[in-house]
C-alpha cells in the first residue's frame, strides 16, 4: 500500500531547559573540536518562602568540545537596587551529565568515544540549597554568559565568536512568591529535514501566571545581539517552506525545513499576574538539521507528539490532521532511549481528515531521571512505523516525597528524596483550601525523615510538599487522636 505522508512531530524538551550545542554540519558527526562547543543554558528559580530563593542551571554541549566546567558563577543583579552579585553554582552528578539521545543509533557517540555526534546534559545547583536575596527590587535579572558558539552555525555571522547570554527575570518588590516559568519540553539537537514538524516552545507556570511567547534575537551579552546573515531573522531562524510559523500565545512553532545545517534561535517566555509583568525566561537553542535515514513516516500527519510530568504520572498527547487506515498506536517507553517496552495500546481513528486528538497517562515509579516515548503506529494490513522519540524528565517522580501514616493521627512522617540539599515548605489545608498549619524544612544532602506535630480534627486533609521543582499534593485521612485514653 502506497501512501504519500507527512508528519509533524514536537521536539525533545521538558520544561525550562536549553537548546543544545551542535556541530555537525550535514552529518551526525562534528567537523571539528571548535571553542567549547556549549549551546545554552536554562536558569530557574522557586520561591523557597520569605525572601529565599533555589536557582539551576541546566547547561548543554556537545561532547567534542572541552569538558563542562565543576563549577559556573551566575550573576544576581539588580540596576535599581545597585546589586550585582555572584553565585556559584556546582555540577551535580560528579561530572558525568546525561547524555541525550540522537534520533537514530548510528554507532558510538562522542560522548562515549566514538565519532557520532553526541551531547550533553549538566545540571549546576546552589551547595547551600537556596539563597536570601537582600532586597526586593522590581529588576532583578539572575543571568549566566559564556563562550563560544559553534563555527558552523549557518544563520548567524562570525558564529564562532560569538558569547551565549542566558537569564531569567524576576519582580520581587511587587510579587514576593514567584516562581520561573518551565518549558514544558527539552530543546532536542537534531531535527529532521526530510519532514515537517512542530516545536512546542511553551512552558508551564507553577503560579498560574498568563505567559506570553516571542521569538527574539539570540543574545551574546546583556547589550549585544548576534547578526543574522541574509535571508534569517528572529522570527524565521530557519530556512522553511512555506516559512516558518509561530503562535505568540500557545508558543507553538511549525517549520518544513529545506536545508541541512545548524540554526540557532531563541524564546522569550514572558509571566503576567493581574496584567502585570512578573518575571521573564529566555531560552537560546540551536538546532541541527539531518537526514533521517532510520525514521520512516507515519501513515498519518501528525500535528504534535508531546509529553509532560504531571506529579504521580507522565501525560502524553499527541495529535494528527489526517489520518489514512491507522488502525492502532502502540505507546512505548524506555529509560535508557533506545530499549522500549510497549506500555499501552490506543485504538486509532481509521480514516480521517480532521483533528484527532489522544492521551495517555503512564503511572509509573522509578528513581530514572528521564522517561522516553515513542508511538508505534499500525496500519490495518498490519504494516507499522515508528514515531520521533519524546522526552519526560521524571522531576516528581525521581524527587518523590512520601507521606506516612495513612491515616495518621497526631504527628505525620513526611521522607524526601536523595538528592542535593533544598528547602520545603510543608502546608497543611482542610477539605476545602483553607490553611491549617505551614512549616518549612531544610532538608541536607542524602535521604530524609522529618516529623510533624499534627493537631488536627477527624476528617480529610491537604498536605502540599513545595520544593525546587515546583508542588506536590497529597489527598489523606486524619484519624480521630487517642488524646489521652
């Protein structure tokens, strides 16, 4: 069965990290070692109560390059109130980083001593937990700046000289509790020219902000701006036809590549509360264009395939225009990106010319930090293809707090995670929102018990863990207190 297909499928991301540095021009090899070969990096920050603050770095490069650094120092600054102060910021994980994977396994990555194009992840924290910022002011900008880029970028001039400039904006005088927003998807570095497909460039805002998108002008520093080259600009990055599109309000992107390469590009996330602007993230990716010799097409035109962690469970979506004699979609997840497991099955639309849209939710409980997915579709003759493979990073779920007992009666035992040291804030409400109790833990390096003194009525109860990676609920039962007998 002959068909003619097209596919668009949402890229690797999950939510406020950065684009990833590449350097291999039509091939999924570098040309040569080249600077650093660093491509961005995402800053974040949660509101850790009063004026206290948990900042990350998350920071890309390709493993041609030279080593990422033990450490970086991230600057505080703040024009109105005269601050600029440094934070340094150490590398978790030893060293190591992750690796993310390519869309095809075509041998050894650099990563791992091979010649394939390979690339990083790495994440830097504060050693402390969190920081006291030593005023409200209504400009902060907590930015990172490093060089250089790659030589072989395609849309911009001097590539290779050009400084990465990467921040996140907050108003603490008017709004004293924000957290960063998140982009709900990791940038991924390759990208297929041999198809359409979909960039979701949206975020999440644990605040409940509005946020608003824009396609702007990759920075090299506070003032400067990269040059594009003829034919490129902020809002058409890369070579498209038709052009490139992009929604300001969904922060959706759609493009039909015409050439290999490397282009780099950058998001501006900007959080309105009541109207007002509260703070800002801006995320600067550079995105390589390959053949993709081990993907086939779907009989079907996908608009996206997207997933998110959503507390106890991953939410995959995806969508399709069109479809022609898609009988099913297999849901299959891995943790390692290339040994996948069938998870789910969803029965398919048939025949179609109109959206179609599909969910699945994975429950799943595991100390991985990242989940990958890819949907295996099924025609009705029997004949199957394979999607893009999407990434989840498992934050609640590698991060997972527990509660016990269940029911309890005067105290609670809550268990943080092994991890890095950070700082909770543990809120206790009734059946209905309103606040019972409130405590803050500071939580050291290494596993974690603390206990709480409970004087709460016979009935149901809210208990929200807010931590470095946003809130978790829980739903539990207080048992009538012995109180004496």
């Amino acid at each position: 069965m002959n068909k003619i297909l097209r596919r668009t499928f949402a890229g690797l991301t999950g939510s406020l990290v950065l684009a990833i540095a590449l350097t291999a021009g039509t091939q999924l090899v570098p040309k040569k070692a080249q600077a650093t070969h660093a491509a961005a990096a995402d800053v974040w920050y949660s509101w850790a109560g009063a004026n206290f603050y948990v900042f990350r770095l998350y920071f890309f490069r390709d493993c041609s390059g030279i080593s990422a650094p033990s450490q970086v120092t991230m600057r505080l600054q703040s024009n109105s109130c005269g601050y600029n102060i440094p934070l340094t910021l150490i590398q978790s994980g030893g060293g190591v980083g992750l690796e993310v994977p390519p869309i095809c396994n075509l041998g050894t990555s650099t990563c791992n001593g091979g010649s394939v194009f390979g690339v990083k992840e790495h994440l830097y924290f504060l050693s402390a937990g969190i920081y006291q910022l030593p005023a409200n002011c209504a400009d902060w900008t907590f930015w990172w700046s490093t060089c250089c880029r790659n030589f072989a970028i395609n849309n911009i001039a001097s590539p290779g000289s050009q400084g990465q400039y990467f921040y996140a904006t907050l108003d603490n005088l008017n709004f004293t509790n924000n957290n960063s927003m998140r982009f709900n998807e990791k940038p991924f570095p390759f990208r297929c020219t041999d198809a359409p497909f979909g960039m979701d460039l949206a975020g999440t805002d644990l605040d409940g902000d509005s946020l608003s998108y824009q396609l702007v002008t990759p920075q090299t520093s506070q003032v400067g701006t990269v040059s594009w080259l003829g034919g490129y600009t902020q809002t058409t990055p890369i070579p498209s036809s038709p052009t490139m599109t992009f929604n300001q309000t969904t922060g959706q992107a759609f493009v039909w590549p015409t050439f290999q390469g490397q282009y780099v590009m950058a998001v501006k996330a900007t959080e309105f509360r009541n109207g007002v602007q509260v703070g800002s993230v801006q995320r600067d990716m550079q995105i390589n264009m390959v053949p993709c010799p081990c993907l086939f097409p779907l009989p079907v035109e996908m608009i996206s395939f997207k997933g998110r962690n959503v507390g106890s469970y991953n939410l995959l979506e995806w969508s399709t225009a069109s479809e022609i004699d898609n009988d099913y979609f297999l849901v299959q997840r891995s943790f390692d990106g290339e040994n996948f497991e069938t998870i789910g099955r969803i029965e398919g639309a048939g025949n179609s010319t109109e959206q179609v849209d599909y969910t699945w939710t994975d429950y799943i409980t595991t100390d991985k930090e990242m989940a990958y997915y890819r949907l295996e579709q099924i025609d009705y003759d029997g004949n199957s293809t394979h999607s893009d493979v999407i990434n989840v990073r498992n934050y609640i779920l590698k991060n997972a707090v527990e509660l016990y007992p269940v029911p309890f009666k005067e105290q609670l035992n809550i268990s943080f995670p092994t991890d890095d040291p950070a700082n909770y804030i543990v809120s206790l409400r009734n059946n209905v929102g309103v606040l019972v109790r409130q405590w803050r833990v500071k939580k050291p390096q290494g596993a974690f018990v603390e206990t709480f003194d409970v004087d709460a009525d016979h009935g149901f109860y809210i208990v929200e863990v807010q931590g470095p990676d946003g809130v978790t609920s829980f739903k539990v039962f207080a048992a009538a207190a012995d109180r004496g007998r």
